[in-house]
C-alpha cells in the first residue's frame, strides 16, 4: 500500500473548492467526508491550533483504511502563518522516514475547512501516560523513551531539521510499545532566520506557539535555531520521565537562569550520566551537549562491557556468535577469522589516540543492540525498519562498526568491530531469503548485496545472490548493489 500523497493546497488550485455558503461555515464533525474520500469517524483530541479526527480513507482497500485527520481550528484557520505551520509540519514530516516519527501524507482543504492527513496510531500522548507515573518510570522504560525520542531528533537533525517544540506532548506511546515524535508544526531548517518570538502569538512569517516549560532560553531570545535547542528539551523530558518532574519545577529556562535555579541529581544515574544531563540543561547553548547522539552514547545504561578490557569485549562477542571456548583453534582457521584478520590489516594505520576505551565500549554495544533491534523486526516482516538499524542512520550497526575500525586505537576493538560486522553481514541473510520468498526481489536483492558487500565470503547470501540477479533488471540501480565487489554484478 502506498500513502503517499500528493502535497496540495486546494485554495491554491483555481476551481477545485468546494462550493460553501460563506455565512455557514461548516464545523468538523463525525459523519463529515472531506473530498469525497476522507470519512471523520470520531474526534481523537484537540489542541490550542487544531483538532484530530479518526477518519476512513475510502481509497484505502487494504486491512487498514484508517488515518488520522488534523484539522486547523476556528481560531486559526483564517491565518495564514497558521497555514505556513500545517503546510511546513507536512513538508518536514514527508522528508523525515523514520520509525521514531510520524508519517505524515497529505495536506488539502476543502472549502473553508483546512486538513492534514496522518499515520493513526492506538496508544496515548507520553505526557498523559506519566500522570500514571507521578514518581517517574524505571529505568529501562525510561530509557527506551528517552532512546526512541533521541534517535528521533537525531535523525532530524541529520536533515537539517529543528523540532522546536519538542515536549511530553509531542511525544506518542503506541500499544506496540513504539515511541513516534510528531507535530512539526513548528519545526524550522537550520539554515532558516528567526523572527522575534512569543509564546502564543503569530508574529510576522513565523509561526510560533513554544512551550515555555521545554523552551531554551535562547528560543525565548528570538534566535536562529539550533540543534541545542532540542537537546534542552530532551534532557527536561528525560528528567521528567526518571522523576516525575521538571528539572526546575516548571520554571522557564530564562527564570531558571535569573534565578540561579539548579536540578537534583536523579537518584540512580552514574555520574557520567548526570554530568551528560546537566549538559543538556545548560542555560547556554554553547555549554550543552553538541548533539542527540553525544547525548545517547553517554546516558546511555551502563553495561559490564563498558568496564571491560577489549579483549573481553572480544570473547563476549565471540560467544555471542556461538563459538565456544573448545572451537577457538577450529575458529582461527576459518573463513571467519581470515575475515576479520584482512579488515585488521586494511585498518592497521588508522586510529584516533584521543578516542578512549568508555567511547568505543559505546559504539560496539550500539552496534550489537542494533543488529538485535533489526533481528526483532525482522521477525515481523518490519523490513524498512530492520534495514533502518542495520544501515539506515548514522548510529547504524554498519556505521558504529566503521567508526570503530577507523577511530580506535588499540587492535583488539578493532577486531571485536570486524567480529561486528560479520554478524553484520549474517543479519542480512533472513531478510533477503524472507523477502524472495515475498516475491519482492528488488527488496531482497538489496539487503543480500548489501551483507555480500560486507563480507564476499558469507554462505548463504552468496547462494541467493545469483537467482536475484537473474529475476531483477537493472541491479546495477539497487542502493545495496552499487558497493558489490569488482565483477559480482552481471
């Protein structure tokens, strides 16, 4: 199924409107179609600029017809910054494909009444899940919220993007225990100017309605934006979510900093954790952690690996992949370890001497907890979703595994990377096999030429690879392909 639409704005598009009796005005409600094609069910919430509709989408004929409808509230709707915001929220959310955001398709009007289409999703908004939680949550569910909303952001501002309004209530818990940031309303490019802002007005051609508890006091200042300006808002909703409080008690940062205000450290956190969130809360942009990934890495929970000689960290690895302590002779001479003694030999003058072991301990166990998470989705079918850990971000297995091999000093993290990548590359194995028996050869074709290009020798992708190649045209064009080996492609 394919729900990706058109972007258009009907007042833009001469003699499409509907014919509306301009002294009636018709008011969204259940039973309304909208286009002849987008039935409201029932309303899902309201907010201070729209509300949101359960609708049917009568095109839709697969087992889930449903969307979400936002729809721009009377007070609003007339003005056109308010038009900018849904329009922009539409233009950054279609560019932004990843699992921790919302899919956002459409934006229309018709007639009087202007409407955005998005991914439904079962669940509860994060700020109305921890009124059950008035003393935080634990750690490993807080921490599985703080990670999804991080590798969010993250990876908006990979392309160029500031939420701006980053909060508990842009933040959505679904019943399967996903974590999807949204309502980009708001959201500005890096590159763009700032007008002078204000917390509820519309102000020259920007839109702004920030959250005062959530807002860095740089926003309040009217600057440009900055990626630091989430990362102030992450760590008030990562103190939140840990205590079941503000870090300031409600207070915005501007007062916080006029009145010398400073938060209690969590009980719990190591104190390289709490030295990371109180980065994060800096009262200037310049003293705040630089981005959402330096964030992660060091809030991350501890793990023995962390402590770990690599070498230690080598023969975890070398367990993980089954292979026992009596197989370790049978395992040198293997395709395995000739593997991973030609990738030690490739990267044998590289290396970072500033990069300490903590750092690297982070990018393998991120590496590994990836390969896991796609593994999960796998399982699933959730294939976009499994590639998107394996090799779809900068924080990918692929990519931390790279990291590792060009930037750590030291050979044995090194080679518990090259250990990385050959699990690596064996991922790729059940989703190419999966997706063929799919009949979705493009798809498999991909992730097999993208294991092979990892490691040439891996079994089993090797066996697929040929009858893929025969059943796509053009493979030369597949992403994964273009980084085959000389003379693999036909």
């Amino acid at each position: 199924m394919d729900r990706t639409y058109e972007v258009t704005l009907q007042a833009d598009l001469p003699g499409n409107a509907t014919e509306v009796d301009p002294l009636q005005p018709r008011v969204p409600a259940p039973g309304m179609v909208l286009r002849d094609r987008f039935v409201l069910q029932r309303m899902l919430g309201a907010g201070g600029m729209s509300k949101v509709f359960l609708a049917l989408d009568r095109e839709l004929e697969d087992s889930n017809p449903y969307v979400a409808i936002k729809v721009l509230g009377d007070t609003f709707k007339d003005h056109p910054q308010a038009l900018t915001s849904l329009r922009r929220e539409v233009n950054n959310s279609r560019q932004l494909n990843h699992p921790n955001i919302v899919g956002v398709y459409h934006f229309d009007r018709d007639g009087d009444i202007v409407f955005m289409v998005m991914e439904f999703m079962r669940g509860e908004p994060l700020d109305e899940f921890l009124r059950k939680y008035p003393e935080g949550l634990p750690w490993d569910r807080a921490w599985h919220i703080i990670r999804s909303c991080g590798e969010a952001l993250a990876y908006m501002h990979d392309h160029g993007v500031v939420h701006s309004d980053f909060k508990p209530g842009n933040v959505f818990l679904t019943e399967n225990n996903e974590v999807k940031v949204l309502d980009l309303g708001i959201a500005r490019t890096l590159d763009e100017a700032m007008a002078t802002r204000n917390t509820t007005r519309f102000d020259g051609d920007t839109p702004l309605a920030l959250t005062p508890q959530y807002a860095s006091c740089e926003m309040f200042e009217g600057q440009s934006p900055d990626r630091r300006d989430d990362i102030y808002a992450l760590g008030c909703v990562a103190y939140l979510l840990l205590t079941g409080r503000h870090p300031f008690d409600g207070a915005r940062a501007i007062d916080a900093r006029s009145n010398g205000l400073e938060a209690e450290r969590p009980p719990g956190l190591r104190q390289g954790q709490w030295q990371v969130l109180l980065q994060s809360l800096a009262h200037r942009r310049r003293e705040r952690v630089a981005n959402a990934r330096e964030f992660l890495a060091g809030f991350g929970p501890a793990t023995s690996s962390r402590n770990a000689t690599p070498w230690i960290a080598v023969s975890a690895l070398l367990f993980a992949t089954g292979i026992a302590a009596a197989s370790w002779q049978a395992y040198q001479d293997s395709p395995e370890q000739r593997f991973i003694d030609e990738l030690l030999v490739q990267y044998r003058d590289t290396g970072n001497p500033s990069v300490d072991g903590k750092q690297v301990a982070l990018w393998l166990e991120q590496g590994a907890q990836n390969i896991t998470m796609a593994n999960t989705a796998f399982a699933s079918d959730e294939f976009d979703r499994g590639g998107y850990f394996l090799h779809g971000s900068t924080s990918s297995a692929k990519w931390v595994y790279d990291l590792v091999l060009r930037q750590a000093p030291d050979e044995a993290s090194k080679r518990a990377a090259a250990g990385g990548l050959l699990q690596l590359a064996s991922a790729y194995e059940e989703p190419a096999q999966r997706l063929d028996e799919l009949q979705r050869s493009r798809e498999a074709l991909d992730f097999a030429c993208r294991g092979v290009a990892i490691n040439a020798h891996n079994p089993v992708l090797r066996e697929v690879l040929p009858s893929l190649l025969q059943k796509v045209s053009n493979p030369g064009a597949i992403a994964g392909c273009k980084a085959l080996p000389e003379g693999m492609l036909p």
